[in-house]
C-alpha cells in the first residue's frame, strides 16, 4: 500500500517514503510520503487560505459537517479497526472501541459548540461590554503512535469546532488511521485545507511544522524531551501550545479495598494496549497487610493472559517496534537484578509469534520508588509494585515522581477517597475504578511533566480559542 500525504484535498507524494510496519508480523504494512519543509509549507498555507471562510462560517454549519464526519468514521468502523489495529498492534477490540470513541468526539464537539457562547459585562450604564470566543487560526497537531485514532478526535474535532483549519503530524509508526479520517472529512463535506495530515519523520516533518511561522497554535502528545523541543519552537514564535507528555500513573490500594473489583480493573490498566498508554497504571503501590494476596492474584491474571496477533483479538498484543521492545526489556533486565520478578519479563520469538514485537506480561514486586522502575515511563507491561504503611506514605509514594497525570484510588472508605483525591498532585484522579472509557466529556492532562493544558470537554474546546473582549461607549 503506497499513501501520499492530503494536503487542501488532494493526495501529496514525496520522492522518499516511511514505511510502516505491522508490528504483530514485522512485516511492511505500506509506505506513506516523508514531507519535507515544502509540503509543510503547502499545508499551513492551504489551512490559512481555508481559514478564511471557515472561521465564519455559522457553527451550526460546523456543527453539522462534525456530526456528518463521526457518521462517516461509525459507518467504517471495521475497516477503521482493522487498519488500526495491524498499524499499532493493540487487539482488535481495543481499535474497535477507539474508533468508536473517536466518533464520539466529533459528535460530542459539534454539540458542544452550538452551546458554546461569549458573556456580557455589566461595567456601567453608559458602556456595553461583550466577549467573544474566536479561533487561534491555523493549528498544528503532533500526536503519537499509540492512540492515533483516538488523540487525533480529541484535538482536531475540538479545533474544527472552534473555527480553526488543522494540519495534523501523525507518527511515522501509524499514520495510516489519520489519512483516512482526513478522506472522509473531505468526504463528509469539510472545505478543502480545513484538514491537512502531513506525513513523516518527527524531525523532519514534525519539525518543519512546529517551526513554521504560519502556525498559531500548538497541540503535542509525546515524550517529555520531543515536548521541549517543541516548547523551545512555540517560545521563539510566542504561540500557545498544549502538552500531554505522559506519565507514571499509580493505582493505591488500601486495605478495605474490594478486591474483585479492584484486580480485573488494575490488570486492564497496565495490560491495555501492552502498557503502551499516557495514563498506564504502571505503579502498584499496596497497603502492606494484603501486600501478599494482592499480588498473587494479579499474578495468576498475567499467568491467565492471551498474547497474540492484533487480528486474533488477544488480550495482550505487541509493542509498536523493535526499539520499543528494546527499551522495555532493558527495563526488565534492571528488574531482574534490583527487585523481585514474579511474572514475565522476557521477550516472545518464534513460534506463533514469528518476528513481531512481543513481550510478556511482566511483574515486578519490591520495586525502589526512587529506582528508574519506580520513576521512568517503561510504556510497556510493565508493572511496578511497592509496600505502603499509612496514608501518608501512599500520598508521599503517588506524589513521588516528576510525573502528575492521573491516579486511581481503591477503598472502601470516604475519608480516604477524598483526603487522596485532594492530596494527589495529578490531572485526574478516579477512586475504585480507573480511566473512563474513552473521557471525551473529561478534562485531560497533567500537572508537573505529565504536561499543561486540557483536552477533551469543555475545556478542551476553550484550549483551541481565545477571547476578544469589545467595549462599547453608549
């Protein structure tokens, strides 16, 4: 499969290709266009040119293009799925939800909108002061590889809304979903440059966008260093930028907790996409007293886990490459030395799992909280586990990395519940579940390196406007 970029509506082909790999086979997938400076260039200056009509246009008129697109994306859903799943490896019922839910966002933003007005300012009798929202204008959007569908609804559905036109930078390792959401906007009626996807390396592609002085807003998920970079480029041209840039996110277990709840929900969290998501609860810290049958429970999970191909439906599938399982064993080879290894920890070949990139579920008891296993992200399956005693050391525990994005609390208790809700220094905060099936209607991001500013609801749509405030002498 050979697939140009899509820039003002039309496909864009590059002499130099990425190929893209499938990462439950090893195998190619496709190849797509590696955009240099000049098709970067092409596509801001086709969303400018959009901009100029789209920023007036009514936003029932917006609304009802979002609502006809999110048809569009539940009408493909299995195709959609299929190409996500062979793109990033994760079971095909996860992309089937996460396409569903990238639906959701457009449908829930073409909502939001038509409900989204400015205030009046009683400032005195002989003055008229209004606010309005207005668009940034053109918006650039670097999203990562292992939601793409997903992160790709919650930013660019919220900056169609707003009256922005988008020029999106999926990641080399699966750019496939964002090229066909971007056919079917064209399809769904979107004008021509209101939506352009740019393919290509991080730093070419992804380089030359968040440089390019016809951008005026930023929206980024990635890793920390990517992150700096891009808030060096968005300094140098004083632009605004969102950041979500991962986490080390604990699931805190107290000693009242119901575990049949609990057990299923921390498994899912750290399993899910094999461990390779934001918000993973790569961090199991425990009340002491069912340190034992705690583990050993989420023990027997991981030894009960399906691992295979994203087509077969697992419940664990590969890494997105070679590198990543690189860097996740590295993890575990440290683990091996340093803690205490109850399941997992190596690396699947041969056999049913031919050259993809498996890794076995993987626990790790008596971890360090100040090791690299209890502060780095592994973004893998990875989970961590370590012993509290009180309140306070669990609340000393979930604050103690660099990380803030989000934490789940288990009790049965209220006091509790709500001293850790006010106390834990992250963006979301769940007690006796965990994440929130998909969210859209959810303000998301973190505190410290996890990132600043929001996506998804309401917020997520203020994110991508600004207020203009007129005063009017009477």
């Amino acid at each position: 499969m050979q697939q140009g970029a899509l820039v003002n509506g039309e496909p864009v082909a590059t002499s130099a290709g990425v190929v893209v790999i499938d990462p439950s086979t090893g195998d190619e997938l496709a190849t797509t266009a590696d955009c240099g400076a000049e098709e970067v260039d092409q596509a801001v200056r086709a969303a400018r040119e959009a901009l100029k009509t789209w920023r007036l246009t009514a936003p029932s008129e917006r609304a009802a293009l979002l609502r006809a697109l999110s048809a569009l994306i539940l009408r493909e859903v299995e195709p959609l799925a299929i190409l996500e799943a062979r793109q990033t490896g994760k079971p095909l019922r996860q992309a089937r939800r996460d396409t569903e839910i990238t639906a959701r966002y457009f449908d829930f933003y073409a909502s939001a909108i038509e409900t989204f007005y400015g205030t009046t300012i009683p400032l005195g009798e002989n003055v008229h002061v209004y606010t309005t929202w207005e668009p940034h204008g053109v918006t650039a959007h670097v999203i990562p590889w292992n939601y793409p569908l997903q992160i790709l609804g919650r930013s660019v559905a919220a900056a169609l809304a707003m009256g922005n036109c988008c020029v999106l930078k999926p990641a080399e390792e699966a750019p496939l979903t964002a090229l066909r959401v971007a056919e079917l906007a064209l399809e769904a009626g979107f004008p021509s440059g209101t939506f352009n996807v740019v393919t290509g390396y991080g730093e070419t592609t992804g380089a030359a966008l968040t440089n390019h002085p016809g951008v005026d807003h930023i929206s980024f998920t990635g890793s920390v260093e990517v992150g700096r970079i891009i808030s060096h480029a968005a300094a140098e041209h004083l632009i605004p930028v969102t950041m979500e840039l991962g986490g080390k996110s604990p699931n805190i277990v107290f000693a009242d907790a119901d575990m049949d709840r609990t057990v299923p929900i921390v498994v899912n969290a750290i399993l899910q996409n094999a461990g390779q998501t934001c918000s993973a609860g790569s961090r199991l810290l425990v009340q002491e007293s069912i340190h034992d049958e705690l583990v050993d429970l989420i023990e027997k999970r991981f030894a009960a886990t399906s691992i295979g191909a994203a087509l077969d439906d697992p419940d664990l599938g590969p890494l997105i490459s070679e590198v990543q399982r690189e860097r996740v064993l590295g993890y575990t080879e440290w683990a091996h030395r340093n803690a205490t290894v109850r399941f997992g920890g190596h690396a699947l070949t041969g056999g049913t799992y031919g050259r993809g990139f498996f890794v076995e579920p993987t626990l790790i008891d008596n971890v360090d909280p100040a090791s690299p296993l209890g502060q780095e992200e592994v973004f893998g399956p990875v989970l961590a586990v370590t012993s509290f005693a009180t309140i306070d050391d669990a609340i000393e525990l979930a604050n103690g990395t660099d990380y803030g994005l989000i934490a789940g609390v288990w009790t049965t208790n209220i006091s509790t519940a709500l001293r850790m809700s006010r106390d834990i220094e992250a963006g979301q905060v769940f007690v006796n579940t965990y994440g929130a099936s998909g969210g859209v209607e959810l303000p998301f991001g973190g505190f410290k390196r996890s990132g600043h500013g929001r996506e998804k609801g309401a917020e997520g749509l203020r994110g991508f406007g600004q207020v203009k405030t007129s005063v009017l002498a009477l």
